[in-house]
C-alpha cells in the first residue's frame, strides 16, 4: 500500500514538474514565433521559477530594446526625409512648401480609400519625396521661368527615375522600398503617355497614381513667378476632364470629394 502511495505521490509530482516547465517553455515560443513575425509583444506575466523568470525577464528585455530600435530608426528615417524636402524646397523658393501640400493630398486621398496606417504612413513619405530627383536637373532648367526646350524637357522629365535612383542608395533599404515606386512613377499617365516608362491604367503603382492627382492639383493653384495659381474651381474642372485619360478617375473623384468636404469646393463644382 505504502509502496502504490509513494508510486502515485511520485506520478502526481512528475506532472505538476512537467506542468511547471511545459507552460513557461510554450508561453515562450509563441511570443519568439511572433517575434519571427515582426510581431514584438512582451510577455504580460511572470509568476514562473527563478529560472523561467529570468530567461522571461531576458525575453522581455530584449524586445524593449527591438521597440526602442524601432523608434530611433523611425525618428531617423523622418529627420533623413525632413532634411532631403528641405534641400529641394531651398533650390526653388518658389516651389517651396510644394511637397509638403503633396503629401497632405495625397494622405487625403489615401484616407478616402480607407488605406491601413502602414501604407498611409508609407504614402505620406513618399509624396514628400516625390520630387527629390530634382535635384539632379540643372539650376539653369529647374529654375528657368520661360518654355522649356525640348532638350531641357527632357532633363526634367528625368527626375522620377533619378529620385528612386537616389533612395536606392539609402541603407538600410527596407524602410525606403515601399516609397519607390510611387516617387518613380507619379508622371505616368492613364492612356500610356506618361513617363518616365510609359505605363498605363492598372500598371501604374496606387502611390503613383494617388501622388499624380496631388501633385497636378497643387501645380495648378499655386503661384509662379510668371503666373498665378489657378483658382480651386478651374483646377477641379481641369482634373475632371483628365479622368481616365491623364488620371485615374476613381481617385479624381475621391480628392474632389475631399475638397467638398473641407469646403474647399462647392458640391456643384465637385460633381
């Protein structure tokens, strides 16, 4: 009899022991799973032994450090985009604060298709950078006030592919990739006349697309040393008749739609 308690006592001990172990180690994979999928969760409780807590308490510490990581690199990739805006804007006085309006567009328009935050924040970054490749052209093209040559047409239409040519130089990359394609083809147009490769309707990138629209509105209502900005209504107009042909119609309908409910634009003119 003695001998069975002690057989059951001991069978009774060696489960709860599995118990105490399986459940800290099985807590522990599913947050290093997701982990393994960027998904950095701290683990909430910690009631375990001294040496389940301490390898927990580690977990724990580790993934603050990945949270803090996240936020420097977050914080340094908008001082690195801030800086680049402020460098165009500085060339052409003119056109300053001209990325800034793009991207609240932009971010408007994405906010109309009910984007998720990720690609929102993604959008936003890339309309403020939709117009770095600039940079590249000339002073004496980029500032010029009069009709551009053929030639010197040619150079501005350069700058799409020269600002995703000079993002793709940032390292790491990751956080600048989903900026590219919008920046490198916010001149394409619906019919294929666009450039700089001539792509149309549905090949064209949604940020492409999106930043298309802003960017054509605000060139249109702002000031210029050799002529003043359009006002809303003719612009609205002017994007109208371009549906399907220079911009995407659908996201033509959602800016004006916007802009009637900032009372920017009357609900005649929108419609």
């Amino acid at each position: 009899m003695i001998l069975l308690f002690s057989t059951a006592f001991s069978v009774f001990l060696t489960r709860l022991l599995v118990d105490e172990i399986n459940e800290p180690v099985s807590v522990l994979l599913s947050h290093m799973k997701r982990a393994e999928n960027e998904m950095y969760e701290l683990i909430a409780h910690n009631v375990y032994t001294d040496e389940f807590a301490y390898l927990l308490r580690g977990f724990n510490h580790m993934i603050d450090a990945v949270h803090r990581r996240d936020r420097t690199n977050k914080e340094l990739l908008n001082s690195f985009i801030t800086v680049l805006t402020a460098a165009l804007d500085a060339r052409d006085p003119y056109t300053a604060g001209h990325s800034l309006r793009v991207a609240r567009y932009a971010l408007a328009i994405g906010k109309q298709l009910s984007l998720p935050n990720e690609q929102l924040d993604a959008l936003y970054r890339s309309a403020l950078l939709h117009d770095i490749g600039k940079i590249g052209v000339p002073d004496a093209i980029l500032l010029k006030e009069g009709k551009l040559s053929d030639d010197e047409f040619a150079w501005i239409k350069k700058h799409p592919a020269l600002g995703e040519a000079i993002l793709r130089e940032v390292r790491p990359i990751e956080p600048i990739e989903p900026l590219l394609a919008g920046i490198r083809s916010h001149h394409e147009r619906m019919d294929g006349k666009g450039y700089p490769d001539g792509l149309a309707g549905d090949d064209i990138p949604l940020f492409g697309k999106i930043i298309a629209v802003a960017d054509a509105f605000d060139a249109m209502t702002s000031d210029r040393p050799y002529r003043k900005g359009m006002d809303i209504r003719q612009a609205a107009d002017i994007l109208r008749k371009g549906k399907g042909t220079q911009w995407d119609g659908e996201l033509v309908d959602l800016f004006l739609k916007h802009l009637q409910e900032e009372r920017l634009l009357s609900t005649s003119a929108a419609s």
